[in-house]
C-alpha cells in the first residue's frame, strides 16, 4: 500500500510540475513578478541614458541608428501604460489572481525586449563613439613648429590658458604674415592627438573667416561641421537657433576662427553664451581690433604706461580711461596729451602721476561731469562725500554723476561700503586741486579744507573764485567787510566748531553764490544781508544748535533746498510761502521747533522732499484736536511732486484710514505716529544694519488699530514697527498681504496670535520678510502663533530676534513647514525665561536628514535658564560661523562635529559653561577647542554683538 501511494506521489508531482511550467510558460510566472518588475524599471532607466548618448553622438555615417531609436520610442509606448496599470492596481491593493498571471507575462516579455534594445544600443553608441573622436578633431595640413622657440612658447601659453575654466575667450593677434594661423593650426593638431587618449573637446570647429564674409556663410560652416542637415531657404536666425541648440548638446567644444577683419556677433551665430554653455571656448587670430592695428596701438600703450611714471594708480585710472577705445589715432592723441599737460611748481614723480590723471579728467565727457569731479575735491582728505551734496546744477543728476566718476576710478566707495557715500584718493584730490586752482572756468577754486586753519585768509579770496571751501578747520571768525568774491557760486564753511557770527558785511560780496554751507558751526544768528543772495539754490544749515531764527528768506525766490535738521531754530522764518521753488525741505531733529502754521506747506508747490523727523513740531489729522493752527497731514495732498516724506504724527487711531491718492506717489517715507500711550522710541534700535530697507518705514505706537484701515501706505512699507499698540490680529485681518514688507517688529504689547478659524490665513501675508523681531510679547508662547495666524513660510526670512518674551516655551513647531528655512541666517535670543527648546518636532519628523535652518551662521543665546536643546539629537549645523551664549545653564549640547571646525570662526562663552558640555567624541571637542573664547579673553564682555544686543533689548522699555 506504501509502495502504491508513493508512486502516485511521485507522479501527481511530475505532472503538476509539468502543468506549472506549461502555465507559467505561456501565462507567466507570479512568483518572479515583483523581481521583473524592478528589473524592467532599472533597465528602462538605463535604456533612457543611453538613448540619450546616442542622440548626443547622433551620426549619419552610422546605420542603423533611426531603426534603434524608433523601436526604443514604440517600446516606451507600451511600457509606460503597464507600468501605469500596474501602479494603480497596486495602490487599490486589487487584481486578482488572473490579472496577477497577465501582469507578470506582460513585465517578463517587455524585460526580455528592453534588455535586447540595451545590447544594440551599446554597441551603437560604442560604433558613435569611435566615430566621434575620430572627427572631434580634423587633422590640418601646417608647417610644424617645434623648432621655433617663441611660438612654441606661445603655444604652451594658449593651452594653458584653453585649460583655466575661468577664460572663455583668447584672442592672437599680430600683423598679417607673422605666423598666427601657423600657430592656431599646430594647436588644432596638438589637440588631435590628445583626442586620440582623453579627448580635451568633444569638438573642435575651425571657420576660415577672411576679410570679405557675410553671417550666412560662417553659420553654413559651422553647421557644415556638425553634421548638421541642410533646410532650404532656411533664416539666418532660424540657423541661429538650430546651432545654439546643436552645440548645447556637445559637452565641450572649441571654436577657432581664423582671420577675423572685424567683430563677430557671436549671439547672431547660434554660439551658445557662457550662462548656457559654461565649457564652450573662442579663440580668434586677427590683425584687427574694430579696425585698430596692435601693431600700433601696442608701442603707444608701452609709452603713455612709461609716461605714468610705472605708478599703479596712474596707469589704473589711464587704462580705464581708454578702455573699449581701439583706435590708433585715440591712442596717439592721449600720449600727446600727457606729454604736453606739464603741471608747474610740481617736482618728480607727483608731475607725471597728473598729467596722467589730467589726461583723464579732460577725458570726461561733458561739463556737468568735470565739474562734480572738481567739487569732490573741495572736502578734506579721507572724508567721506554724501552724493546727496551736491547741490550746485543739476541736482537730480548728482547720484549718476557720481557712479559715472566711480567707473572711471575717480572716486571710490567709502571703506564703510555705504552706498550713499563715497571717497576721493588722496592722490586724485590733490590733482584735483591743482586743476582747480589753475583754471580759468567755472571750476576756479581755492581749497583749504581740513587743515587746521584758524586765521580766515582773507588775501587768497580774489575776484576770479568759483569755489571756495574753508570746511573742517578751527575757524574763530569772519572778516566784517566786503569780499570780493563776486563770481563765487560755492561757499562752504561747516565744521568749524568754534565760529560763532557771519557778519553782515561778509555776505555783501557774494552776489553769484548758489550753495552756503555753515552746518556744524556755533553760529548765533545769520545777517540781513543773507536776502541779497538772489541766485542762492541751497542753504545748509544742519547742527547749528544755537542758531534759533532766520533772517526773512522771501526774496531767495530760486532757493531749491534748505536744511535747518538738528539746528535750535524756535519757529520758521518769515517769508517761506514765497519760495514756490523750494524742492528740499529738512527740519529733522528740530527739538524747539514747536509749530508749522497751517496752510503753510501748501504753498511750496515745488516740494519733493519733506524730512521733519524727529522734530518737536507734530502734525495732527484733520479728525483731532488741534491746537495752535497747526499743519494738518492733509495738506499734503497739495503737493503734486512730493516724493519722500519723513514725519512724526500724534494721534489716537491709525492715522490712515481713508484712501488718501497723494500717498501713492511717496517714493519714500519714513512715518511715525504716537497715540495717546505712545513713547517716543529711542533712535536706531533694531535698525537693520546697512539701513537697505530705510527708504520705507512705518512706525505706529501707541495705537488703537481694531478700527477701520486703509491699506495705503501699510501695504507699501519695508519695514514696519509696532510699539504698544491694540487690535493686531485686525490690522493684518483688514489689510491682507504685506508684498513689500522686509521687516516687521512687535513690541510691548499683550497680543495673542492664537489662530482661529477666523484669523487664520491660507495664505502667507508676509511671502518677503526678511526680519522679524519680537520685543516684550508678554503673552506669547511660541512664534508658530504668528506663523498659524498670517500663514508664513518664512522663505526668506535671515533674522529672527526675540527678547523679553516671558511666556515663550519654544521658537517654532516644524510641524508648520514642509521646507526647510534656506535663508535663515542669525538668531538672536535673549531674557526668555521659560524657552526650554528652540524647535519641536512632530514623531514624523525626528527621522527628518535635515536642520530646520540649515544655513544659519549666527546664534546669540543670553538669559535663557531652562533651555536643554538647540536641535534633534543626530542634527549638525554645518554653516555655523558665530556662537554667543551667556547665562544658559542647562545647554549642554550644541550641533557641531568636528568638520565644523572648517566653518566655525568662533565660540564664546562662560568658561564654566563651556567645561560642561557633552561632546559625542573627544576629537570634535579637542577641534573646536581653540575656537573658544572665554570672558578671560576679553572676547565676551566687549562683543560687539552683545552691544547690539543690550541696545535692542531696551526697544520699548
């Protein structure tokens, strides 16, 4: 009985086997379904590269290419609906068995096709390879040059050069039979066999240009050598594009054209630009440059270069100066120039380093340009120059004047790197000078700025001045007669600290005067005599203390600017409805000025800028109180060209709230309002540091903003400052997003951001906020309030301050973003007694790779008692360069390893802190050992960023 069952076992087996194999031979086999299936995924992926290459290395001279490539593109047709059927079965968890069988005859089939596409595809692109590099490079029939010494010196210079990623395009030049095609050739040949091992280009195209040539027959050419086919009656900018794209497919190629007569436009080729095509490389042989023969130019250039005496400053300011300038005769003219410029009383070498910078200034185009050139000259070596100064012609054009004499290395930024300021180099001032002093135009001056002067010498002052600077000395007094100066149009007398009366006989003399400057001087009182002054555009009064009236000023009908910021003046002069051509107006910083009588400013149609920061006088709305007939903000509307507008406003309610049009025309405004509870605001605290978003501030404290809003000038801010002030989540509630807002700060305020369903946004009101601050937030617990409420994603956001916030327990949830924050560079956190952690995180995000920020460079940690961690435990911050932390006991741990050594500049802390930090290994703490600097090292006490700090912490105290 045993013997019969296992027969029938043994045969049973056979034949399920059998049937097993018939089935899955002619349905499919599920068991290897999952496995195929992968396969034919990677082999697809492997099969796309590769037809990639071949479309790369595309050669007519190659059959069988077109047939492969059809049957790859009808293969993807097939495949990609499986795979698509497959992955939707799959998400439903459905099929079945039958469907099963199917799918897996159908993904073994494709896997057996694809793999045979992948062998007769290799063995394409081997046959496309071979046949590229064997016409990479097309051999040139050319004398060999082994043996001449200078050429083959030039030659290894070009390779060198062809081998620095930095240069894109070389030029030979030199007359015509000299030897450059000869060179260029034997270039072409070396780079034949080098293709033959690594090739250095996937290409090398050389165009015969010539002298007679059109743009067609250079692109026929080139697309000649790239296989290209031919379109009939085919565009030149049809051609164009059809190269462009060829050539992008090449990984790199060289381009050498030979006998170039004149410029090429290489965009009007199809030469791909170097943002496109960064490996592409040019080399040109000419004995032309804009028709300008080197051969020439170069003996020319080699004596204006000796006549500069060798000196960099000289031949710096000579080579711009002649910069894009290529023909001869331009060049010839120059040396010519310098040669005969001799500047008398001027020994050595001083004489040959001017009349190389006289050269350029005569070079200057335009008699505007000269003459803000000469007026730079008139401040004191090393000063730095506001661009706004320049008050004497043109007063729009002062700012591109400046840029224009920057790019001709005649003035150069300030060491401060502020735009609006710039510096003149000792040497250019001193030529400078001498050409003013020495000239008999209407840039004649006498300079005699910064030099101690305390004696006014009256004998230099003749007829003939144009300008005359006495700035910057220790000037007592001023003659009580009349100087005859009457053709001077410049007068600048500030900084002399020490002069306190302008007698009224000086004035009498300087009929012409345009621009008086006596800000920063001690003076008293301005004379009568000042009303004489008919052609006087501005007078500058700034900083004069005690200076508390002026004289009538009705009769300066051309004044265009005055400036009594930060003087002692009591009330306005007499007169000022009359100047109708008044563009600039500053009283900032006017701490006596009390009033501005109403319907004043409406007759100052001209007015473009008004600055009265700071200034005692208030402007009031029409709907308050007001007292004293004083100016109402309303009044501005009159003024058609008003531009900037810098203003303190008192008020109960947010001064805007009905659509006002004349504000949309502000360019540039700096407003401040102060409700009933409002406190003046010290100075410059949080200010960003290079003031890039100063140009529109609004500052509201004090108010009550749960009313109605107009969106006005709130939605037009960069910087927005909130002090004390009610009804937040209404403010952002009624005015929506805030587009061009770059910095936002709240302080001393009760506020919740608790987002509801009504105060949520769905979408980011900030979308370009670049700075936060949060300032004595007694109610907040975590940023991610203002984050739920607004919607923000912070993308932009690279400064996070947060001070005196007693309630905050953490910075951010990470359950608020899907990305990281990029630009968030420095954090600053101080007096937050309760944060116990800077970022949460959600169970699925602790297995998240990468930080919150990312990019963060600088943290600033004080009074933070109950903080423990700074990231998840495994997190490194690697683009770390600046750690402060103070008094933050319970940190034990920073983000660093021991690769931070090569970002990180600096640790600093308190000793007994930094002993009981945990490290992961000994060799991360030995590394960043040296980094760390202790209060003994004078390194935390005096912190410039600790000073920074301490000021921005008292914002609203």
């Amino acid at each position: 009985m045993e013997c019969v069952i296992a027969c029938l076992s043994s045969a049973v087996s056979s034949f399920s086997e059998h049937l097993c194999g018939l089935i899955c031979s002619k349905v499919g086999n599920p068991f290897t379904f999952k496995s195929n299936y992968s396969h034919l995924q990677q082999e697809l992926q492997r099969l796309n590269d590769l037809k990639s290459t071949v479309e790369r290395d595309h050669d007519e001279s190659v059959p069988g290419v077109n047939d492969w490539w059809r049957n790859v593109e009808e293969t993807g047709c097939k495949v990609r609906p499986m795979q698509a059927k497959i992955e939707a079965n799959k998400e439903r968890c459905c099929g079945g068995f039958k469907n099963l069988f199917l799918q897996s005859r159908e993904v073994a089939e494709a896997l057996k096709e694809v793999r045979g596409l992948e062998v007769r595809g290799n063995c394409l692109a081997d046959l496309l390879a071979a046949s590229r590099q064997a016409r990479a490079v097309e051999l040139m029939p050319v004398e060999s040059i082994v043996h001449q010494p200078a050429a083959s010196q030039n030659l290894a210079t070009i390779m060198n050069l062809l081998n620095d990623d930095a240069v894109r395009t070389i030029g030979v030049w030199g007359q015509g039979g000299i030897g450059k095609t000869t060179l260029v050739k034997n270039l072409n040949n070396m780079l034949k066999d080098a293709s033959s091992t690594t090739p250095p280009f996937s290409i090398v195209i050389w165009i015969t240009v010539s002298r007679e040539w059109d743009l067609k027959s250079i692109q026929v050419q080139i697309s000649q050598r790239l296989e290209m086919k031919e379109k009939t009656n085919e565009s030149p900018d049809s051609l164009a594009a059809r190269i462009c794209e060829r050539l992008k497919r090449e990984v790199k190629f060289l381009l050498l054209l030979d006998d170039v007569w004149k410029e090429i436009d290489l965009d009007a080729l199809g030469i791909p630009r170097p943002e496109d095509h960064a490996a592409c490389k040019i080399i040109l042989t000419t004995r032309f440059l804009d028709a300008a023969n080197l051969e020439d130019v170069e003996p020319v250039a080699r004596a204006i270069t000796k006549e500069c005496g060798g000196l960099p400053l000289a031949i710096n300011v000579m080579g711009t100066s002649m910069r894009k300038k290529t023909n001869k005769h331009l060049w010839m003219n120059a040396l010519k120039e310098l040669q005969k410029s001799v500047p008398y009383n001027i020994p050595g070498v001083e004489d040959k380093v001017y009349k190389s910078l006289k050269w350029s200034y005569d070079s200057l185009q335009g008699n505007n340009i000269r003459s803000c050139f000469l007026y730079c000259s008139l401040y004191p070596e090393d000063f730095s120059i506001d661009i706004r100064n320049y008050y004497e012609d043109i007063y729009n054009s002062g700012v591109a004047l400046v840029e224009n004499l920057k790019d001709c290395c005649l003035l150069e930024n300030d060491d401060d790197d502020r735009s609006r300021t710039v510096k003149m180099h000792d040497v250019v001032r001193d030529v400078a000078i001498w050409i003013a002093s020495s000239s008999e135009d209407e840039c004649k001056s006498l300079v005699q700025s910064g030099i101690g002067l305390s004696k006014f010498p009256e004998s230099r002052l003749t007829p003939s001045l144009k300008r005359i600077s006495f700035m910057s000395n220790a000037l007592t007094w001023l003659p009580d007669s009349q100087i005859p100066c009457s053709e001077a149009s410049t007068l600048l007398l500030q900084n002399n600290n020490k002069l306190e009366i302008v007698p009224e006989a000086f004035l009498l003399g300087f009929q012409a005067l345009r621009v008086l400057n006596v800000s920063n001087t001690n003076i008293q009182r301005l004379p009568l005599s000042l009303i004489h002054l008919g052609e006087l555009r501005a007078l500058l009064l700034s900083k004069c203390r005690s200076l508390n009236e002026l004289p009538p000023v009705g009769r300066l009908s051309k004044l265009q600017v005055l400036d009594c910021s930060n003087s002692g003046i009591l009330k306005l002069p007499e007169g000022m409805e009359q100047l109708s051509n008044l563009r600039e107006l500053n009283l900032s910083g006017t701490k006596q000025l009390k009033t501005f009588r109403a319907g004043l400013v409406s007759r100052l149609s001209g007015l473009e800028i008004l600055d009265m920061s700071e200034s005692s006088c208030r402007w009031c709305l029409k709907t308050e109180t007001n007292e004293g007939n004083t100016a109402l903000l309303e009044e501005l509307g009159c003024l058609e060209r008003l531009i900037v507008l810098m203003v303190d406003l008192n008020g109960t309610t947010h001064p805007f709230s009905e659509y006002a049009p004349w504000m949309e025309r502000l360019k540039s405004f700096r407003i401040r309002v102060f409700g009933v509870h409002g406190r003046q605001v010290k100075k410059n605290l949080l200010k960003n540091k290079d003031g890039k978003f100063e140009e529109r501030k609004l500052l509201l404290s004090g108010l009550d903003l749960s009313g109605k809003l107009n969106g006005c000038l709130l939605t037009c801010a960069a910087v927005l400052e909130l002090e004390g002030c009610k009804g937040l989540n209404n403010l952002f509630d009624s005015v929506g997003a805030f587009v061009y807002l770059k910095s936002l700060s709240i302080s001393s305020s009760n506020v919740r951001f608790k987002p509801t369903r009504r105060h949520r946004s769905p979408n980011d009101l900030l979308p370009n906020l670049e700075e936060l601050n949060l300032i004595h937030l007694h109610s907040l617990e975590s940023i991610s309030e203002l984050v739920g409420s607004l919607g923000l994603k912070f993308s932009r956001l690279k400064v996070m301050t947060v001070f005196f916030c007693p309630k905050l327990k953490y910075l951010l949830s990470c359950d608020d973003f899907t990305q990281p924050l990029e630009k968030l560079e420095t954090i600053y956190l101080r007096y937050c007694p309760d944060l116990s952690d800077m970022f949460i995180y959600s169970s699925g995000q602790t297995s998240k790779s990468y930080p919150v920020a990312p990019n963060l460079r600088e943290i600033y940690l004080s009074s933070l008692p109950k903080l423990k961690t700074l990231s998840r435990q495994e997190e490194t911050w690697q683009h770390l360069e600046h750690i402060y932390v103070k008094k933050c006991r319970n940190l034990k741990k920073l983000p660093l390893n021991e690769q931070s050594a090569n970002t990180l500049k600096e640790i600093k802390g308190e000793q007994e802190w930094w002993e009981q930090l945990e490290w992961d290994d000994d060799v991360t703490s030995s590394t960043l050992q040296p980094l760390f600097k202790g209060p003994r090292s004078g390194g935390l006490s005096e912190d410039n960023s600790e000073r920074r700090v301490q000021t921005a912490s008292s914002y609203g105290e």
